[in-house]
C-alpha cells in the first residue's frame, strides 16, 4: 500500500464480532437466539451482507446495555465513508465552498 492509499472501511458487522462477540467467546449461534434473531441474519450481517438497522441496533442495545446510537453510528459512518469513496471526489470537484463563492465575512 503506498503512502496516499486509503484503507477500505470496516463494516460494522466486522466490528461487532471482533469488538463484542469474539472477547465475550460469544457463538453466533448462541447470540442469534438471545437476541431473538434467526441465525441467517446475524451472519448475513457478520458477513457484510446486511446493514445494521434500527431494530438489530436496538436488540443490541438491549442485550450489551450500551445505547442504540452506538451500534446506529457505526452504519452510518460506514455507509458515509463507503459512499465518499465512490462519489465524494465528483461532489468536491462540482461544489465549491462557501468562503469562496461568497469571500469572507467578518
């Protein structure tokens, strides 16, 4: 990797394993039906397959006692930089600040 290559994002799914599941030895088995989610979605979402929505975040929340917003905040930032990386240089290239347009104001 060269010094301007960026690293991919880390989807979320990524983190709760290795940042939850895997330190708690938690199975994905075993957290599918404590959540009370069927098995293939947990690992769908595991898998990057699926997008952390409100009601995974939620049931979540419940289980690890953290808020929702946590586990919300990490899709949206993966979705924000995943979206950068394939449009943001377009939209930086169309859209010219503010300051410049319109100079200074003090």
């Amino acid at each position: 990797m060269t010094k301007n290559e960026k690293l991919a994002p880390i989807h979320p799914g990524k983190t709760l394993e290795r940042q939850f599941f895997q330190p708690l030895q938690l199975t994905r088995k075993q957290l599918a039906q404590d959540l009370h989610l069927p098995l293939y979605q947990l690992e769908n979402l595991i898998e990057e397959k699926e997008k952390i929505t409100p009601e995974i975040a939620y049931r979540l929340s419940c289980y690890f006692q953290i808020e929702a917003e946590v586990f919300l905040n990490l899709q949206q930032h993966y979705d924000l930089e995943v979206w950068k990386d394939r449009q943001g240089i377009y939209i930086r290239e169309q859209i010219k600040p503010y300051e410049i347009i319109h100079g200074k104001e003090k």
